[in-house]
C-alpha cells in the first residue's frame, strides 16, 4: 500500500508493546484511514448547505465536484449527516 504523507500521533504503552507491534498498529490505522477516507465514502456522509441559494446538495455527482474545489463559496458549508 502507498504510504500516505500524514502525521499521526500514537500513544502507546512501550514497555508493553515491541517496536514491530507498534509499527503494526501504526500500518493498521493508516489502512482503516485509507478506506474511510475515500471520496465515495465521504460523499456518503456528507451533504452541503449553499445559503446563497437556500438548497441543500445530496447527489453524489455534485458533491464530487465541490470536494474537488480548493476553496468553498461564501456561505457554502459542508454538512455531516452523522
């Protein structure tokens, strides 16, 4: 898997875990962050909420196109529907 550029900050308890445990853990977390944080699964908990034209954006085609852009419109927010 192609390591991501990201820093993560993990606390462990080192006289517990060897250092290729650790290391494990860490590949595992940057496995399960790889998959939730795929464009398809953020489109799916996600909505926006553009105030300029009082609409809220659910279609998945819309929503791709927004997360692509470097900067949102004023009063454009991006919504989780958790």
């Amino acid at each position: 898997m192609n390591k991501s550029n990201r820093d993560l900050l993990v606390l462990f308890n080192q006289e517990i875990m060897t250092p290729q445990a650790i290391e494990h853990e860490v590949e595992l977390l940057h496995q399960l962050l790889y998959s939730i944080e795929r464009l398809e699964n953020i489109v799916i908990a996600h909505e926006i909420i553009d105030l300029n034209k009082y609409r809220i954006i659910k279609k998945q085609g819309h929503l791709r196109k927004i997360f692509r852009l470097r900067e949102l419109k004023p009063f454009v927010f991006l919504n989780c529907k958790n």
